[in-house]
C-alpha cells in the first residue's frame, strides 16, 4: 500500500501496488479491441493543493488514449520503462527514466508504453483532470523545439547533466507555469542545501540519481534513493545532504511564488512545525 503524502514513497513499493491491482492481461485486451483502462495501473503519491500526482504504469504495446487539456498543463517524469511520446504537432520522442515531458495546455498528447514490462510516468495535472477531449491527430509534424529550459516539451535528464556537468553543484528549473515551479538540483558528495522551511507551499521532490538523506524538522532522518518521491509539508524546516561517494540529482516541486525562510537567519522567523 502507497500512502498519499508519505514522507517517502519508495518507487519499488509504488511498482508493487500497481501490480497488485487487478486487471486484464494485455493478451485479453489486445483480443478486445484494445481498452487503455484496462492496460493501465495508477497509484496517487501526492495531493499538495495544486496538483494530484500519480505513477501510472503499461506494460510494452498497451493501448493509448489520446486527448488534451484545455486549461492547464500537464507534465510527466518518466520512472521506468521506455514511454514515446507525441506531443501537438512535435514529431514522437522516446523518454527514459528521469526524463521530463510537458504537453502544454491544449496540446493532443499520445502517450505509448514502447519498452519493458513497467512503462511508469509520475503526471502532474489538478485533481480535476479528465481525458474527456480527445482532439485530432496532427496531419503535419514538425521537429522538436531544442530552446533551452525552461518549459521544453522535452527536457531529458542526459541533457540536464551534459549541459551543466558533473563535477560541480547546479540548479535550473525545468518548468515554470501558473501552477509549479520544477528546479532540477545537482549536488555534490556530502554537500547540503541551506537549510530553511516554506510558510506557503508544501515540496516534494523525486530523486533522479544519487541518495540523499532529509533532516526534516526534529523527526528521524530519511534517506530516498533513485526513483523515491519526498514528501515535507508546509512549515516544516528541511535540510538535504548527498550521502555516498555518488553525486546526486533531484526534481524540487513548489508552487511558483515559493517563500524560503532560512535557518541560518537570525532575522527569520521559526518553523512552526517540529
């Protein structure tokens, strides 16, 4: 069982769940015509006010459902598997994992599990989100837009870590809407954040590479691991230390007008939450 905001959801606990969900077998599905909802698994980890996020899993040639969304963007973070996507009129791409994909508000999205028993994607959208407008596939493609972040349709981990390296700390966002902001962070072995906690927004983040270990508040230290999702809500302080001899790289998600208050400032007021 994967509880929503838990402090940490492990991505093998979050496979599990999914499987234990009762479906058709993709034999069966294949010999009826096709159905994407009996293909698909989907577990919720987070629901921080803005958004529902869920990990949705399909085997290798499940059904897809294209559709659009009208008034909001919807975002993916590839977890496992291969995923092609085809995004508006942009030619198809293949994502891996930690791989990011945004399928702008009124953009058709077709999104197809094309490698491996587990195709997981981790969507980002408002609780409210349907797949009710199915649109129209596009009678022209066009290459991918290679503009720099943010807001690419496709930004791949690979890219991130080329464009800034390995051998230093870095940060960029990755996305930035009404909704989210998205900061890819790079850190180095033994190397931390500025500790501080936010009065506006609760933060999650998934890891990408690395482990890391949260200091959150005066609870006992958490360590995650590639493909874990963190969970620390509003008010609580938070500190983030790469533990091992490997770097590490983590998605942060907070609302866009996020608040830091920092630890360290004498001036700042105190976490409310312990």
């Amino acid at each position: 069982m994967v509880e929503v905001n838990a402090q940490v959801s492990r991505l093998t606990d979050v496979i599990a769940a999914m499987d234990a969900q009762r479906g058709a077998s993709l034999g069966e599905i294949n010999r009826s015509g096709g159905e994407y909802a009996r293909a698909t698994r989907s577990v919720i980890v987070v629901k921080d006010g803005r958004n529902r996020v869920a990990a949705i899993s399909s085997p290798e040639g499940a059904p897809s459902d294209p559709h659009l969304h009208t008034d909001f963007n919807e975002w993916w973070v590839v977890m496992a598997g291969e995923v092609t996507y085809q995004i508006g009129q942009y030619e198809p791409f293949a994502a891996h994992f930690g791989d990011i994909v945004i399928a702008p508000a009124g953009y058709r999205h077709d999104i197809r599990p094309t490698k491996g028993s587990h195709c997981v994607r981790m969507v980002v959208g408002p609780e409210t989100s349907n797949h009710d407008l199915k649109g129209i596939e596009p009678s022209r493609l066009i290459p991918l837009d290679l503009a720099p972040p943010p807001n690419r349709i496709f930004t791949p981990l690979e890219h991130m870590a080329r464009r800034h390296g390995t051998y230093k700390s870095w940060a960029e966002v990755v996305l930035f809407d009404q909704r989210n902001r998205a900061n890819m962070i790079h850190q180095m072995p033994g190397e931390s954040n500025r500790p501080h906690w936010h009065p506006n927004c609760d933060e999650w983040w998934v890891v990408l590479k690395g482990e890391l270990e949260w200091k959150i508040g005066d609870r006992p230290v958490l360590r995650a691991g590639k493909g874990d999702v963190v969970f620390v809500e509003r008010g609580l302080s938070h500190e983030i230390v790469t533990v091992g001899s490997e770097s590490s790289i983590r998605l942060a998600v907070t609302t866009p007008d996020i608040i830091h208050h920092f630890i360290d400032d004498p001036t700042a007021p105190r976490p409310p939450k312990k």
